[in-house]
C-alpha cells in the first residue's frame, strides 16, 4: 500500500508523509487486562493469578479444541470475578495469530462456561479492526465451547476483516478450553 504525501509549500518545500490509509485507526493497545475484567463483569471485585502453559496443559486444551490454537502463549492470566462472595465469572486473557499477527483478547467466561463478553486488548494488524466493537462482540455471548463460531455459520462476518473474525472465534474457544484445563470449570 502507498503512502499519502502532502505538500507544505513554505520556503524549504516541506512534505508531509502519511501512513497508509486507516493504518492508524486500526492498529493499538485498546485495554489493559484490568480495565477489561471490570468492563466484561462491572461491580466485581477481581482476583488475578497467572497459569504457566505447561506441556501437560497445552495438551489437555489441544484436546478439548480438537486441534491446536494458531499461538500458544507462556502463561495465561486468568482473573477470578466475585459479587458477594460468590464466583460471577472469569476474565482469560489470550492470544490468537489475525492475519500476520497476534490479537490479545479478554474473555469474560460465566461459570456455567458460557461467553459473558469479550474485548480486545491489542490489535496488531493493518485491516480488520472492526472486531473491537461492541456490536460485533456482542454475538459471541452466551457461546459455548462447543460452538464453532465461523464466520458466515454462527457469526456475521465483516467484510475484509474474515481472518480476524475466524482468530475471535478461536480466541472464545480457547479461553473456555484454557479454564476447564486449569481447573476452574467442570
């Protein structure tokens, strides 16, 4: 993709250079992992803990995804939400390859090990942005780890953006598979 250039004129003939197009708009760090759990469960005290992905770890979430995620992490921060003592629900936070490049996510996970929400954290990649808005996200709640969630099946895709719809999809499967692994789902 080329670059915008625009001339300043002025005495020494100054131009500007733009970024691509939209390159700016779409690429960022968007939420810290805190400010995601207080979003997907408001009012909730959070506990975090840090779980080191080991190989016998790995192994049980390749099993019950079925394959293995496009990315695995070195550990996952997974977040306890409590309301009066009681367990609302838990905030994974993970990672699965866009394109070219990682996009982290926050899912909020009820304990009965269905969606609550999702955002995202960061996003790495030129093209495919809109998968941080809310009305997107918003589709993947009350899935399960048994939903497929493809693009055009179970979810409204966006266009241009099909390889980062397909990376949220996995992103929502992984953190339920990373919480049963771990011991905090049945």
């Amino acid at each position: 993709m080329l670059s915008r250039r625009r001339f300043l004129g002025g005495a020494t003939g100054a131009w500007l250079v733009l970024g691509p197009a939209g390159l700016a708009a779409q690429e960022g760090v968007f939420l810290t992992a805190d400010e995601a759990s207080r979003q997907l469960f408001p009012d909730a005290a959070i506990t975090p803990r840090t779980v080191v992905a080991t190989p016998a770890l790995q192994q049980r979430i390749r099993d019950l995804l079925g394959r293995p995620p496009s990315l695995w992490e070195e550990s996952y921060r997974i977040s306890t939400l409590t309301r009066a003592d009681a367990v609302a629900g838990f905030v994974v936070v993970v990672e699965e390859i866009g394109k070219h490049r990682p996009i982290t996510f926050a899912v909020g996970v009820r304990p009965d090990g269905k969606v609550q929400d999702m955002a995202v954290l960061a996003y790495r990649e030129a093209y495919g942005g809109e998968i941080k808005d809310r009305r997107f996200l918003g589709q993947y709640r009350e899935k399960g780890l048994g939903d497929v969630l493809l693009p055009f099946r179970d979810i409204r895709n966006i266009s241009g953006a099909t390889l980062s719809v397909q990376a949220t999809g996995r992103a929502a499967r992984k953190a339920i598979a990373v919480l049963r692994a771990a011991g905090d789902l049945p």
